[in-house]
C-alpha cells in the first residue's frame, strides 16, 4: 500500500506536465495587433512586437490576406502584402504567424509549374509527399566550397566552344528585351547535361509563360525541369519571393549530389520588385533610385549558387540593360 501510494504521488507531477504540454499546444498565445494606416502598397499594424521578415496574417472577415513585415519601428511594424491590399481597412486585426517562410521540396516537383508559394499552376492536381524547409539558407562556407575546375555542357555547341561554363559557375545574360533571352534559355534547359534545371520566370508577361513552357522548354525540357512563375502583376514580395524560392529548391537538389542549373529570368526584376519594397518602407532612394537594401540582397541570393562539397548550383541570369 505505501509503494503504491509512492507511486501514485511520484507519477502525479509526470502526468501533471503532459497535460500542461498538451494544454499550451492547443492553446497558445497569439501575438496581434490592429491596422492604422494602409498607404500605397503596404500597411502599419499598431501594438504587433514583430521582427523583420516575420509573416503576418489579416484575420478580417471581409479580407483573407498575408503579408510580411519589412519594417518595424516604436510600437508598430510596416508590412507589405502578398496579395491585394484592396479592402483593407483601419482597424482591422493582424496577427503574427508562428512558423518561419517555408517552400516544399521533393523530387515529386519536376516537371511541375509552381508559384512562389509552392501552389500548382499546370492543373495537374496538387503535389503531395514534400517536405517543408525554411525558404532563408546560408551561402556554402567559403573554406568548403568546391574549386570550379570541370566544364558544364550547356547543350549550345557556340557557346561550349568559345565561352565554356564551369560547374557551379554563375553567369549573367545581359540583353535588352525581346532579343530571345528565354529562347536561349529555353535550348539550354533542353540540351544541358545538367541533372535538374530550376527556372524562375520574374516578373514576365503573363502571356510569355506558356509559351516558355510549351514552346521554348517543351516536353523534354519540362520532364527534368522545375518552374517557378511570378507574373508582373502580383505584389512585389511575391516577385521577390518567388526568386529564394527557386533557389531553395535548387539548394535541396544540390544537396542530394545533383549537378542543378538555376536560370532565373530576370535579376533586374528581382532588383525592381525589392526597390517597390524598400521605398514603400521609407528607405532613401539612391541610384536609379534603388534604395540600399538592394545592393545588399543581391550577394544574399547569388552566394547561395555554386559548387559545394555534394553537389552543385550553375546560376545563369538574365540582366537587362540600360534603357530597358
């Protein structure tokens, strides 16, 4: 009887702590705060204690929309969305999302169009089976990259013979438009002898899309391919976005030893969509009136192509030039 009763008590505090666990998990606290002003393309949420780069939901009934914070300041935060910021209105309730940006990745992914979200665009029924990763990496440790010592075939013979590609080169692409940037693209995704090619189309005409895909890529490409779209008409997070999102999924092909090709078309309207970003959250202009922040995303994203000790990233980049 005493050792049972010893037990008994011994065990208590044990069961006591799960169902304490259990409680938090059902209900945990949520960080909010309410709208006081939508102006241009972003709005500021009063009493939200948020970081930079934290994701924030509107919960209104009027208005399913998603944002990220892109500046904060004394008892606010600035935010820009991922939608419309159509029907906001003052007052409204915005919470924080406890979960840092993520994409799904998986080889389930070629021969699949996405968005910068990771949601199907080819009607071909939703992607099941990926596994969830935080959108932000570090670059390769500078002591442990790979030498770029052997050549990439890039399937277009001129350009192997003249100016060969190493593997895990980057390489920029500076045209003006409509000189058949995405055509060449299009052969080079063909006829590489890259294991996976990734492409992210930024900030394109919507009708340039399938015409890319069925046209330019085509079955053959498609099947080893994977394409991430951003439109010209989405909000410009989603544009910028759609950029780390292509190069986190390359990221997890190179990490299971495949020799990947990045081709993102274009960087210049990565650049414009991070300037939307950085003047609507009250950044100086400076050249060409980008504002600083831009000059300093530009080496976060292309540090992450390259060759690593598994694995490696070609990035090829399309920049266009002056006047255009």
């Amino acid at each position: 009887m005493p050792n049972a009763l010893a037990e008994r008590v011994i065990d208590l505090p044990v069961d006591l702590a799960r169902r304490l666990d259990v409680a938090r998990a059902l209900v945990r606290p949520v960080r909010s705060g309410a709208i006081s002003r939508v102006i241009g393309l972003r709005f500021d949420v009063n009493g939200l204690d948020l970081p930079i780069g934290a994701t924030v939901r509107v919960v209104d009934g009027s208005v399913e929309l998603s944002g990220e914070v892109v500046a904060v300041g004394d008892g606010s935060v600035t935010c820009m969305p991922f939608g419309e910021v159509k029907g906001l209105r003052v007052g409204a309730r915005v919470e924080g999302v406890d979960r840092p940006p993520s994409i799904g990745v998986g080889p389930q992914l070629l021969g699949r169009v996405i968005d910068a979200m990771g949601r199907p665009l080819d009607d071909l029924g939703p992607i099941v089976g990926l596994s969830e990763v935080g959108l932000d990496a570090d670059a390769p440790h500078p002591m442990r990259r790979a030498r770029i010592e052997s050549a990439l075939s890039l399937g277009i013979r001129s350009w192997d013979t003249l100016i060969p590609a190493g593997r895990g080169q980057r390489v920029g692409i500076f045209a003006g438009s409509g000189v058949g940037k995405s055509t060449l693209l299009g052969m080079i995704a063909r006829n590489t002898e890259a294991d996976v090619n990734v492409v992210a189309l930024i900030g394109e005409r919507g009708r340039e899309v399938r015409e890319f895909v069925e046209a330019d890529l085509g079955p053959e490409g498609l099947a080893r391919s994977v394409l991430i779209i951003a439109t010209s008409e989405p909000p410009a997070l989603v544009r910028l976005r759609a950029a780390f999102a292509s190069t986190r999924i390359a990221e997890w092909f190179r990490d299971q030893g495949n020799d990947v090709m990045l081709m993102m078309d274009s960087l210049t309207r990565f650049c414009m969509a991070q300037r939307e970003i950085g003047l609507s959250a009250g950044e100086p202009p400076t050249s060409r009136g980008y504002p600083p922040s831009v000059f300093s995303m530009l080496p976060k994203l292309l540090e992450r192509a390259g060759a690593a000790e598994v694995g490696s990233i070609t990035g090829l980049y399309t920049v266009l030039v002056d006047g255009d």
